[in-house]
C-alpha cells in the first residue's frame, strides 16, 4: 500500500492525507472548489476526542492554537431562565480540551499543515467517477481529468459522490427538517464569555451564543423550515435570514432576536441533514469517512471530531493491514457502532430542541469524549 487519492479539501480530506503521511502511504487531496470556500460567519467546535486524535498524528498543538478553549455549557429556557449548567471536560490536560474554532481558520490551519508535509492539493476536480479493480482504482473528474492509486478514499461530505459509486443503492441524505443558521456581530446584546456556549431553548426554535476571542459573538441557530436545495439557501439574504430569526424568537424573553437585529455581518444558513446509516463502506479499493459515511446533525457538536477519529483509525488499519479491503473491513469494523450511535443521540437532541450534549452526561462520558486512539499501537 503506497498511495492514496483523497476526494474532499475539508477537515477529513486533510487530516486523512496527513495521517496517511505518518503512516508512510504518499497522499493526493482532490477538492471541487478551485478556490477555498467562503465560510465567513460558520464555526464549530472539536471535542477532547477530536484533540486526542490529532494528538495521534501531531496536529495538536497547531489546530488548538486556531481555536479559543470552550469550557462551560450553560442552556437558558425560553423565559430567560437559567436551567442548567456543566463543564466541558474530558481530560485533566487543558492542552486537550474542546475548542472552539472560526471554520475558516480551521481550515487554513490544516491547509498550511498540508503544504508542510509537500502533500499536494489538486483544486477545481470535481468526482465524477471511479473504477475499482484488483490492482488499483482510477479517479475521473468533472474536467476530463483522471488520477489513479492504490485506493481511493471519499472524504466528500454529506452529498457524497463516492458513497454512491460504492453504492449506487447508498441512502440518500435525510433532511432533518431544520435550517441551521449561523451569524457574528461585533455588538454585544448579552455579555457571554469565549469560552462559554449558552444555549437557549426558545418556543420556536434553538439558539446558541458563544463569544468570540476578539470580541463579540458568534451565534447559530436551528429552526423548522422547508427543504432548499444549495442554490436556494445561497440565495437567502442576510435581510431575508435576520428577519426570519427575528420572527421565530422575538416572543421569548431572551436575547436571541437582540444578537440577531444586532447582526450585520453576512449571515448563511443551510438545510440541516444527517445519514443515519451507510449499509456499504467500501467496495474493496474506495471507501468514505467523515460526513459521507455517517452525517450527523449539528446539534451534539461531534461531527469534525468523528470525522477526525476517522482518518486517524483508517490511516492506521492501512498502515497496519497490507490487503486494502481487509483494511477497510477493519476500518468500519472499528468505527460504525461509535459513529451511528452519535447520529441517533443528535438526531434526538435536535428534535427536541433540547442541548444537553452526549458528552455532557456522567454515564456516557467514557463512550465519547474519553474516546482515545494510540498512534504507536497495531491496529
């Protein structure tokens, strides 16, 4: 096994090229968009498990210098009354708490770690196809291009096209039923600490305010709405977004429509899809990790820290096993029950509107947050 080709720039297309760097197999990233994406205003959290796998293949210390840490979770009711409280813990080491990351920042923290190790990032290949044999696969772009290796590795996202040509039969993305909306003004309706997240549970919808390092807020929010396809929800203004939010929390006595009216920055939303289970991970030489082997809802906020673990355990099962489909076998075989058991507790949190996170309840703290990989063991 000495080369892999990587379909998807994001956080599990770049932390899979890097764990495959450390495990000796050689890496291409091939990302649709020929620039980076604009994701002004999204942010995102990865959880102590997310930082002990980077730990794994030394990115650690790099990505939590990107970040500000998140230590406290506090859910507010939709009368403005405080009904809970707990730390965001994990580790007796502060270096491996939670953080709270700008995705764009994330994203160039990974991108500057890509050029470090010389692992090449092809822009503007957008998957089209890919023929699997006994010696190899061959990846065809949307350009007429092509590129071949030993396996081939969707790292995609939620509308995946490799999961599909594993599978043509894969299920198709759920849609949750919800927008999720996110928004920073540098106005200060309510004073919440960097690394505190409050989250408010309204009549009508789910608010979350977290503050920004610099000053200010970041804020999402998760509220019923109609499916919309890419194009529509990149046609939703920010007007259009701000007077929506406005409407669904402007009744609770929270500051929820107040962070909203303050908002001038761009505000994006999207729709809110998971994908509770995958029946196929691989088809012998192409497999998937990240979003398009199991899409999660944002609400339990695991989804770049499970996308995270999932690079560093494939990159050690192809490492360790010499045969790539008993490789991947092993790969899901370690994985699957972990992941699916964290889109059903979103899925459920997101449903009833309440926040209280996987990693936050006593009894199943071991099973996520305390969740370690070790490099230096054989898979």
């Amino acid at each position: 096994m000495t080369t892999a080709l990587i379909i998807g720039g994001g956080i599990a297309g770049a932390v899979t090229a890097i764990a495959l760097h450390k495990a000796g197999i050689g890496a291409t990233v091939y990302e649709a968009y020929a620039t980076p994406a604009d994701e002004i205003g999204a942010f995102l959290t990865v959880g102590t498990n997310g930082i002990d796998a980077l730990q794994a293949v030394d990115l650690d210390r790099s990505v939590a210098a990107a970040g500000v840490p998140a230590r406290w979770l506090q859910v507010f009711d939709a009368a403005g009354e405080q009904v809970g409280q707990a730390p965001i813990t994990g580790s007796e080491r502060p270096d491996l708490g939670p953080r709270t990351f700008k995705r764009a920042a994330l994203y160039r923290v990974l991108q500057d770690e890509l050029a470090a190790r010389d692992l090449p990032v092809q822009r503007g290949k957008r998957l089209v196809d890919g023929t699997a044999t006994t010696a190899g696969v061959t990846a065809t772009f949307a350009d007429g291009s092509s590129a071949g290796a030993d396996v081939l590795i969707g790292a995609d996202g939620v509308h995946s096209v490799t999961r599909q040509l594993i599978d043509p039969a894969a299920p198709e993305p759920r849609y949750t039923g919800q927008h999720i909306v996110y928004g920073f003004t540098d106005k200060t309706p309510v004073e919440v600490p960097a690394d505190t997240y409050q989250m408010i549970r309204g009549e009508k919808g789910f608010f979350g305010i977290t503050g920004a390092p610099a000053g200010g807020l970041w804020w999402f929010a998760r509220v019923s709405g109609p499916e919309l396809t890419s194009a529509q929800a990149a046609a939703v203004t920010t007007a259009q977004w701000r007077d929506q939010l406005i409407a669904v929390f402007e009744a609770d006595r929270t500051p929820a429509a107040a962070v909203v009216a303050a908002t001038t920055e761009p505000i994006v939303g999207t729709g809110n899809y998971d994908v509770p289970t995958v029946p196929t991970w691989h088809n012998g030489r192409m497999t998937i990790a990240g979003d398009a082997a199991h899409a999660a809802s944002p609400a339990a906020a695991q989804g770049a820290s499970m996308a995270i673990e999932d690079a560093v355990v494939l990159a050690k099962c192809l490492r360790d096993i010499a045969d790539p489909a008993t490789a991947f076998d092993t790969y899901e075989r370690h994985r699957r029950e972990r992941v699916e058991r964290l889109v059903q507790a979103s899925a459920a949190m997101s449903q009833r509107r309440t926040q209280e996170r996987p990693d936050q309840r006593s009894s199943n703290a071991n099973w996520l947050r305390d969740h370690h990989i070790d490099w230096d063991s054989r898979i």
